[in-house]
C-alpha cells in the first residue's frame, strides 16, 4: 500500500478509481492522519505544531535541521519525511482557508485548491519540501505560504507551487 492509496484493483489486478466522493474523504482522511503523525512525531521537542500559519516556521526549523544531513538519507526514508511534511503543510492551508484535496495526475502528487468557486488558488507542496531539504534556506517554508496567503487574501487566482 502507497502513502496515497485510493485506487481498488479488479480480480484481474488491473488498477481502477474509487467513486469521487469515496476518494476525497480518503484523501482527507489520509491527509490528516499523516499530518498528524508529523505532529506525533516532533511534539517532545516542538510544542508549537498546532496548524496555525505561525508553526510553518517551526516547520522549517525542522526541515532545516533535516537539510543537514540531506545527502546521507536513503530514498524511502526521504520520501516519507516529505510525506509527512507536506501533509502537515496542506492541513495548515485546509484549516485555515478551507478547500480541497484532488490528485495532480501530471505531477503524480496530492493538490490543495481553496476558494472555488469565486476564484482558485491551488498549493503544491511536496516539490517545495524537496527543494528545501535539498538547497536550504533560499527555499524557506513561511515565504512560500505566505504567497499562497496572499493570494487567498486578495482574492487572486494563483498555483503556489
């Protein structure tokens, strides 16, 4: 079973979609659950993981002191911290601006849209982890939400990815 798994498989194994409403309660679900593993997972030493905009910097905090040993971590492992990392971001955008989880089938990743049906700003998140791990500070978690903020604020359509 994949970190994001809400597809049924036939008697022939071949892979086919859940109904829509089916998945989108298992997407949520799934994002919160994983969120809130993130959340399990550094309560002793961050207390301040409490989905509010504000915990992004603690966030990055954490992804800064993972970045430190980037180049040593094996793939699986940095897949999951990235799991883990996103869903915790994209349940920060959920609660606090509401909206939606649907699957970017070209980007073969979860996607956060908010504010339909007046306008759309869409959040990509597991790409902005990576880079974070991976070049450092200059991709500084707080000041790519805050676009996505901005955006809902203004009330402008905009992907922040």
């Amino acid at each position: 079973m994949g970190l994001f798994n809400f597809l049924n498989q036939n008697q022939k194994g071949e892979v086919q979609p859940k109904n829509s409403t089916h998945i989108e309660m298992m997407f949520s679900k799934e994002m919160a659950s994983k969120a809130a593993y993130f959340v399990t997972s550094y309560a002793e030493r961050f207390d301040e993981l409490d989905y509010s905009v504000d915990s992004l910097k603690v966030v990055d905090n954490i992804l800064d002191d993972i970045a430190c040993h980037y180049e040593d971590i094996d793939d699986s492992i940095l897949h999951i911290i990235v799991t883990l990392t996103s869903s915790y971001i994209f349940e920060v955008a959920k609660r606090n601006f509401g909206g939606k989880y649907y699957w970017h089938e070209q980007l073969q990743q979860p996607i956060f849209v908010t504010s339909q049906p007046h306008f759309e700003v869409s959040l990509l998140v597991f790409e902005k982890v990576k880079r974070r791990l991976k070049y450092g500070y200059d991709d500084h978690i707080p000041l790519f939400f805050d676009g996505f903020v901005n955006s809902v604020l203004r009330e402008e359509s905009a992907k922040i990815e």
